[in-house]
C-alpha cells in the first residue's frame, strides 16, 4: 500500500497509506499506543490482535 503521510519522521508513531483497491485510507499505528487508545476510546475492550506478516494467514 502506498503511503500517503507517514508520521515518523516527525517523532510520530503512525502512518497513512492508501487503498486504491478499495477507496480506503488505512492508518497503522504502534502497538505499544493500543492500551492508551483502548483506555479512551474504548473503556474495558478487548485488545485488537497483531497482524502476523509471517504466519501465511
């Protein structure tokens, strides 16, 4: 996937790349920021999983 804007060369731990398949922008973001994210946004959630480039899944 293209990058669209990617953060890190500002001391940003995200990226935006596009989807032209279909229409979509998909942003990737560190994991470590996924307890802060689940704490605001999603009080008690359940962790979203990793994906495992390796695995072939």
């Amino acid at each position: 996937m293209p990058v669209d804007f990617s953060g890190c060369p500002y001391g940003r731990p995200f990226a935006y790349h596009r989807m032209d398949s279909v229409g979509a922008r998909v942003e990737l973001v560190d994991a470590s920021r996924q307890p802060a994210f689940l704490d605001r946004w999603h009080p008690g959630g359940a962790p979203m999983p990793a994906l495992d480039e390796t695995s072939g899944a």
